[in-house]
C-alpha cells in the first residue's frame, strides 16, 4: 500500500534526500509492483527469447551459466534478481559476497536470503550512500553487479572511476539498467503512441481514456517518495561507456511498456491493471504490444530505454 499524499508532502518537507531514498527502497518492491512493465509474464517472455533466444531463460542466469572465469569476489547493488546468490548456487565459485545499499530493510533482505541459503563463504551488507561512499575501502573485486541501481546513482563522475579502479583486470561488471528520461520526462513521441492505444483498447482494460500530457509524467516523479528515482538515467548509458569497456550491450523491451503502465498512477488513472493480469484480453493485448514494441526498437523506430550490459576494466 502506498503512502497518503499528505505523509509523503510531510516527509518532502522535513525529511532529507537520503533518507527518503532510504525508505522508499525499504517500503517499495518494484519485483512485487502490479503494474511494473517487466512483472507481466507475456512480455517478460518476449523480451527474453529476444535476449537470450528462449523465452524462460532470463539475461541474469544466462550470464550466470556461461561465464568462463569465476564470479570470486562480488560487489553486488540492488541485486533484486538474486544473481549473485545464483551464481554461488550454481557455480560454487564464490569466495565473498559485499552487498551494497542505502536501506537498512534491502540489507535485512539480502542478510536472510544469503542465510537461508546457508552459504558458507563470508557475506554482509555495507549500508551507505554511493553518491558518497569510497569503494576503494572494500579492495577489489572479481565481479560487480547492478541491478536497477546505477540510475539511481547521481554522482557518477566519482561512482564509476572507483568501481572501475576496483574492478580487478580480468573482472567483470553486469548491468541491469534504466536508460530512459532523467525523471520521468517523457514527450513527443511516446505520449502520442501511449494516446493513440489508450484511444483504440478494449473497455475492459481502461478506467479513463482522457489522453496523457508529459507533464504527468514528471509529476508522478516529483511527487513520489524517492527523489533518486532517474535522477540522471538519460546520462547512464554514456558514463558507463566512458568509465568501463563494453563487451556486450543487449537492448530489450519498455521503452514504450513502462511508461504506459505509469499511466495507472495517473490522476485520474487510465488503466484497469488487474484485467491486464487476469483475462484474456489482457494477455492478448500485452502480446501484441510488447511485438510491436519489439518491432519499434529492432527497427530503431524507437531507442531502447532498458539494457543488459556487460562490462569489463577500463
């Protein structure tokens, strides 16, 4: 359940940045989030089979299973996938596991997953602000792994120097990453396709079909508890080329999707999410879109705003 419009104007005004980022990413779970784009079984397993050419194989096992080297030493951030407890669990090749977040409840997360899963290497939670943290504390590290954490970073000019400097030379550095508009500043194209299917879908799918404005956009970020959220998303991409070595970039479906399913926190909210989830009709029309959005991007009718990367020492 989300907060109240009056608790979260309270902790904007009284509350610092971080420790707002903190809570949002101690209350919130975009893996348990309804109307997340990537959390529809259709158009996960399209995007998949367009990554790794099978629909039930995911990038992060893919990854996990055909890597050469071992994952050894892992600094993982906002691991929600669990790849780095899957690589321990199928490769038996690491020998620690740092852990690194802001919220104290994403620490107490990853503590219980690593301890139910009675992992006998050394393993814990660095809790902290990366914005401001100095990684060169924690040594090098044969792996780095990020999932939907980088774009919540700011400073990347001092982040991605010290993540490159402790990244062993042989190591390896996996992303998971929103690329898209910095806070949510969507316009042009993308409102007009979003319109143009709020205009054209099945009754049962829609609450509203009043046409969005970019503005909604931005103001769902500006309103919401997390003031990291995207904050420089539209920069990522370039400073993890000008930081790291790209060895493999994988764009794969949302560009359209995500911002769509947005349109369910819209005031007045535009679409019926759990007719998505439980009819036909639903499942139908998120096949056909997330195709087409395929489409769009393989044709480079639309840029990709979601990518796999992996990475090695610069």
């Amino acid at each position: 359940m989300g907060l109240n419009i009056r608790v979260k104007s309270l902790l904007k005004a009284f509350v610092p940045k971080k420790i707002r980022t903190a809570l949002a990413w101690s209350i919130h779970s975009t893996a348990q989030a309804s109307n997340y784009w990537g959390n529809f079984q259709d158009v996960r397993e399209i995007y998949q089979k367009r990554v790794t050419g099978n629909p039930s194989l995911s990038w992060h096992t893919w990854k996990v299973r055909e890597r050469p080297s071992p994952f050894g030493r892992v600094l993982a951030f906002g691991d929600g996938k669990g790849m780095a407890a899957e690589a321990a669990l199928v490769r038996n090749n690491t020998i620690e596991v740092i852990y690194f977040n802001i919220s104290k409840g994403e620490c107490q997360s990853f503590e219980r997953l690593f301890s139910d899963n009675h992992f006998e290497f050394p393993y814990r939670c660095v809790l902290g602000d990366a914005n401001r943290f100095d990684f060169t504390q924690l040594g090098t590290f044969d792996t780095i792994i990020s999932v939907g954490s980088f774009h919540h970073f700011e400073k990347f000019e001092r982040i991605f120097p010290k993540l490159n400097q402790i990244l062993k030379p042989d190591g390896l550095l996996y992303a998971d990453e929103f690329i898209g508009p910095s806070q949510w500043r969507y316009e042009g194209q993308i409102i007009d396709l979003i319109n143009q299917y709020l205009a054209s879908l099945p009754e049962k799918l829609l609450l509203n079909r009043k046409p969005v404005i970019s503005e909604e956009f931005y103001g769902i970020w500006k309103n919401g508890l997390d003031p990291s959220e995207s904050i420089r998303s539209a920069e990522l991409e370039e400073w993890l080329r000008k930081s790291f070595i790209v060895l493999e970039a994988y764009p794969f479906n949302g560009t359209f999707l995500y911002p769509f399913f947005l349109t369910a926190q819209f005031n007045p909210q535009r679409l019926n999410i759990p007719a998505w989830h439980d009819t036909d009709v639903g499942h139908n029309e998120l096949r056909k879109m997330a195709l087409q959005e395929d489409e769009w991007i393989s044709s480079g009718q639309l840029l990709p705003h979601f990518m796999y990367f992996t990475l090695g020492k610069k």
